[in-house]
C-alpha cells in the first residue's frame, strides 16, 4: 500500500502564489505516474496536473496551463505543485494521486489513479 499527505494549502489573495507537497510512503517503488486533482464546493473532482515517474513528461489541465508547474523528487517520495497568479476559482480541496500502472500518457480522471491522500485546502480570496 501506498499512503500520501498533502500540505502547503492555505488562504492566499488573488494574484499569489503556493506550492503544495505530497509526500508518499509505504510501498513507493509502486508508484509511476502522479497527479493534482481539486474539488471545489458542489463540484466534481477536476484533474489539475499529473507527472510521469521520471518527471518527463507532464500534463496540465486548460484552466491552469502556465500558472502551475508540476514536478517530483524521486529521491525524497515527493510530488510538488506550484501554482502562481491564482484566482478566486482556484478554490478548491487539493487531492494528490498515483498510480500503479505505466501508461503512455498523463491519466486525466480519477480511475487512472489508486493511492489518494486526504487533500489540502487552497482558498484565494479576491
């Protein structure tokens, strides 16, 4: 089994910045790709970012492509999301995810992905 946490979420005014961490442990050899998905109130769960295991390739969803930045530290079991120039609807619960199956290409829904952590909450006030 694979256990992650987030962290770094907090209340930040429209135009800041954070940088949220997810640290796995457990069985972390199994781990390939991961993710950022966010949930805000009365919503679906949205794909935000995803990395593959060697930090190579990446993918962002529209709504945040050149505001966030997605990267990973193998060495450390660690996954980063830097989000820059945020917005009131970037409010949400901040989940990471992993996965344990080698795809060809960023998984961008949640079946794609089989270890959750709790999330961390990301509030932008205008």
């Amino acid at each position: 089994q694979v256990q992650l946490v987030e962290s770094g979420g907090g209340l930040v005014q429209a135009g800041g910045s954070l940088r949220l961490s997810c640290a796995a442990s457990g069985r972390t050899s199994n781990i390939f790709d991961m993710a950022w998905f966010r949930q805000a109130p009365g919503k679906e769960r949205d794909f935000v970012a995803g990395i593959s295991r060697s930090g190579s390739t990446t993918a962002y969803a529209d709504s945040v492509k050149g505001r966030a930045t997605i990267s990973r530290d193998n060495a450390k079991n660690t996954v980063y999301l830097q989000m820059n120039s945020l917005r009131p609807e970037d409010t949400a619960l901040y989940f990471c995810a992993a996965s344990y199956i080698v795809r060809s290409n960023i998984g961008r829904y949640e079946s794609a992905y089989h270890f959750w952590g709790q999330g961390t909450q990301v509030t932008v006030s205008s």
